[in-house]
C-alpha cells in the first residue's frame, strides 16, 4: 500500500497503529510518503510510477483520492457562511456555523470523515428546539451531571 500520508490521519494515534500492524502483519506492505504521478494499465496488471522515482508493477491498484468539501457554488459566501481555507465550512463543537440558523455536518465540515459520523452529527436531537430553550440543568447527588442542551444555556 502506497500512501502519500500516515495511514487514517487525523484518527488516534494508538488505534492507528494497531490498525497498520494488523495490515504489516497479514502481509500488506505499507510505504508512506508517496505521491503516485501515474498509473498505467499494462498487459500484467498496472504500473505504478510514484514521486520517489517507484516504477512497480502491481496486479491490481485501488486508487483512493480521498475526500474533499465540495462547497463552491452552493452560495455560503452569499449567506455570510465563514469557510475555511480548503473550503470546508467553519463550525463549532455543535455544528453550527457563524449565521445561528445554519449548520453543517459530514464531510463538508473536514472533521471526520467518515459516513458514520456523519449520520450520527445528522441525527436530531431528543429535545425539540423549542423545548431546549426551555431546558434547564438538573445535577443530580450521583456523580452524573445533566447538562444543558446550548440553547438552553444561551437562553439562560
């Protein structure tokens, strides 16, 4: 496996390592650091030629380019949504962009990208909004705490 990065960057550090020794050891070779410039279908397979001057032939190749916010021309700029520089859109630790009324969750936001994250960010919350502005903070005698829901502490 040919990686121009760390495997699953941005991912625990101790998780990704396991992962990448389970790979080593059920016999994946794994090189990092490699950009792939180009790769040609042969009459064997596919040659893979990489930045380091790699010229490899390999039977077959999944080629993944990874993932990228695709928000140019859906008018954030014109709603006052702030992005980021690689365009994805700038959110808080609730998914809330800068314009309260909108948020953002999945891939668009370059958190975490993966598909279960992104389901979970989408799911709604128990507590209609209306509600949790109404919502207070209740702390039990336990070590539990319930906390307010954000908008019951911006209406607070």
């Amino acid at each position: 496996m040919i990686n121009r990065s760390p495997l699953l960057r941005g991912f625990d550090e101790e998780a990704r390592d396991l992962v990448v020794a389970q790979m080593e050891a059920s016999g994946i070779k794994i090189i990092t650091g490699v950009v792939l410039d180009k790769v040609e279908k042969t009459e064997g397979g596919f040659s893979v030629h990489g930045s380091d001057n790699r010229d490899a032939q390999y039977g077959a190749v999944i080629y993944a380019t990874g993932r990228v916010p695709l928000t140019e021309g859906l008018g954030l700029e014109d709603a006052g949504v702030v992005l980021n520089k690689n365009g994805s859109v700038k959110v808080d630790e609730w998914s809330q962009t800068n314009i309260p009324s909108i948020y953002a969750v999945g891939d668009v936001t370059d958190r975490i990208n993966l598909t279960p994250v992104a389901i979970r960010e989408a799911m709604p919350s128990p507590i209609p909004f209306s509600a949790a502005s109404r919502a207070i903070s209740i702390t039990s005698s336990s070590p539990r705490r319930c906390s307010p829901s954000r908008n019951s502490r911006a209406a607070a």
